[in-house]
C-alpha cells in the first residue's frame, strides 16, 4: 500500500520572506521565538526577518544553535521559549535551527524526556501537539522545511530521529535570495546533502511512485542542469540558487520515502560531540560506499537516476559521486575531517539502530557498516 502525504504551506521565490507577516496572522503567531544559528544572529538575513515581522510582535531570539542540535540546546532554548511566554517558533537558518526548532515546539507542548518521542524509541504514536511552525531556510541542503522528521543529539549521545506529520512547518518560506553569497564549501556540502536525500529516496523500497519522481527532478535541477556546481562557483547566481533551494526541497518532499545507510553512518558519525562534523559533508564521502554496497539490489533503479543526472547508461554512479565530491573541494574520506581509527569504536552499532537503515534497500549487517567504515576511512 501506498500513503501519499503532502501536508505543508511552501511559498516559495525570491523575496517570499514578504509573506512572512501574512503566514504569522493565519497561524495566529503573536510571540514566537525565533530559533537562529550564531552565524546569522547579527548579519542582514535576521536583519531581513525583524523588518517582515508585525511591529506588535515582540523579538525573542534564541541563537546558540549548535551545528549539530543536542537536546541540551533544546531545553535551553525551551526555557527561553517559557520565560518569555511564546506560543510559536520560527525557525530559521539550516538544517540545526530547524531541527531544534522543531524539537522545542514538541516539547512546549508536551512533556518530556525528548527521547520517548523518537520513531525508533516507539514515539511517533506520542507526538499528539506542537507549537506551530513556520521555517525559513538559508541555505539549500537540508529540505527539513517540508520535511516530517527532527533529528537530535540526545543526552545519551545517541543521534535519535523524531517522525510526525506535526512536525512539519505549517508554512515554509523558501526565498532563494537568503542563500547569495553563501561561501562555496558550504554550498557543496548543503547541496550534496539535496543530491543525498534525492538519491537515497528513490533507491528506498517504500512504494511512493509520486515521491520517487520527486526526487528524479530534484536530481536533474542539480546534476543534469549544472546548477550544483554553477552556485559553488557563483555564489550570486540567483538561478542557480534558485533551482538548488528547489532541488532541497524536492529532496525533502521525496524522502517521505525514508532514506538509507548513508544517513545511518552520517548520523553515527554526526554524534561524535568532539568532532562536530558538517551533516551535508558527511552525507557527501558517504554516498559512494553505499551506491556501491547497494548495486545488485536495486533493480534499473541506477538507470533511471543516471538518465535523471544526465549520465551515460554505460558510467559509474559511485565513481561519478567520487569525482563531483572532488569537483566541489569536498573531503575525500573521513580521516580528512579529522576522524581516526579510535573514532570507529561503536558507529556500526549506532548505524544499525538508525532509524534510515530500515529503508536501506539492501539490509546491512553490523559487519557490513564496519566494512563501510573502514572503506570511508581512507
């Protein structure tokens, strides 16, 4: 059986940041804290936001988002959230703002521990009430404004995914202009993990037919129209970034299908506090062992996403990935983003418990993630 569920509010073009008072008025958003990554909290993108906000609507920041979202950050910014008597969040940055942001809606209006909510932990059933939403993205990676799930470091280190259709935002404004300017190794690493999400919904064996084709043109925008490598090399080329904020967010709608063991390992890694490493990144030097590892289980699926990215039917996807991630100045391997061997201890174990392994269309063992591990190593 198929479900089909496309459940959200997108204003999507350059300059939909103009509809953000009008979104606010319909979700009855009178005191929402606005949940934005350090980089942004003084530069002109915030300044942008304060000047779309209704001039009775008080500005209640909260900007020590850390790259990778811990439940400790949360209940800081919950409390924030509680003491200023807000009854709303406005997420805006990357994928981390809207993480948390989502997580903090959850939690202001229900109880914790934050755990008891995660799809793995049994928690979607739980999720009953959130806050309302609206997200507003800044870079074109994540999709997580169309997106149903929140991923969270939780005080156990466990990196933990929570799945509700009420977390999704119940507006997302995605204004391409918020993304000029946005250095090229951030670009890559954003854009790849687009490309990832794209990749790893169509190989999922969830029957989502309208989803999977989704994904195949989130791919094309990407990798068969140029525009990936024509924003890291032009970070104002406004068609460019147009398209990628596009292809993000066709990622998101199309990973309704789940994902894969790519974002299992990332999610291992990502974990690792000492580290802090870039999602996108890791998604990034992920994906070619994987597209490997899942070759003979996909039936013509590789075809279709080669004549999706413009590749000859006779080419190798992995290889190609390989080469693009070099293109793009992105980390060969792990051991260049500072991982080392005693790293390795434990991420098989966390990979297999993730909740994206489950849609991996070839079942990992633990022994196949430490294979992975080690072929990403370098």
């Amino acid at each position: 059986m198929a479900v089909l569920s496309y459940l959200t509010q997108i204003q999507f073009d350059h300059g939909a940041l103009k509809h953000l008072g009008k979104g606010m008025q319909r979700l009855n958003m009178q005191r929402p804290l606005i949940v934005s990554g350090p980089n942004l909290s003084k530069g002109p993108i915030l300044q942008a936001l304060r000047e779309h906000l209704p001039a009775e609507v008080p500005f209640v920041l909260f900007s020590e988002v850390p790259a990778n979202p811990t439940e400790a950050a949360v209940l800081q910014a919950l409390q924030m959230y509680r003491a200023a008597g807000c009854d709303s969040v406005i997420c805006l940055g990357g994928g981390s703002p809207m993480d948390l942001g989502k997580a903090v809606a959850l939690l202001a209006r229900q109880p914790g521990p934050l755990a008891q909510y995660a799809a793995t932990e049994g928690g979607k059933g739980k999720i009953r009430e959130v806050a309302p939403l609206i997200a507003i993205p800044t870079t074109a990676g994540t999709g997580s404004e169309a997106s149903v799930a929140s991923v969270i470091i939780c005080e156990d280190g466990r990196k933990l995914t929570f799945v509700s259709d009420l977390l999704l935002p119940r507006l997302a404004i995605c204004d391409p202009q918020l993304t000029l300017g946005l250095p090229p190794g951030l670009t890559a690493a954003t854009g790849m993990d687009a490309v990832t999400h794209c990749i790893e919904a169509v190989l999922s064996p969830v029957v989502n037919p309208p989803a999977e084709a989704v994904g195949l043109d989130g791919l094309e925008r990407a990798i068969a129209q140029g525009h990936l490598l024509r924003a890291v090399q032009d970070g104002q080329d406004s068609e460019a970034r147009w398209q990628m904020m596009m292809a993000s967010t066709e990622g998101a709608l199309a990973f309704i299908k789940g994902l894969g063991a790519v974002h299992a390992m990332s999610h291992a890694v990502g974990r690792l506090h000492e580290l802090n490493l870039h999602h996108g990144t890791l998604n990034a030097l992920m994906l070619p062992a994987v597209l490997r590892f899942n070759q003979a289980h996909v039936g013509d699926k590789y075809q279709r996403l080669k004549r999706a990215m413009g590749l000859p039917a006779q080419a190798d996807l992995a290889d190609f990935i390989s080469d693009l991630n070099q293109r793009l100045g992105l980390p060969a391997n792990l051991r260049q983003m500072g991982v080392s061997e005693a790293h390795l201890d434990g991420l098989a174990e966390h990979a297999m418990a993730d909740l994206n392994s489950m849609t991996n269309p070839r079942k990992p063992t633990a022994q196949d993630y430490d294979g992975l591990f080690k072929d990403v190593m370098g």
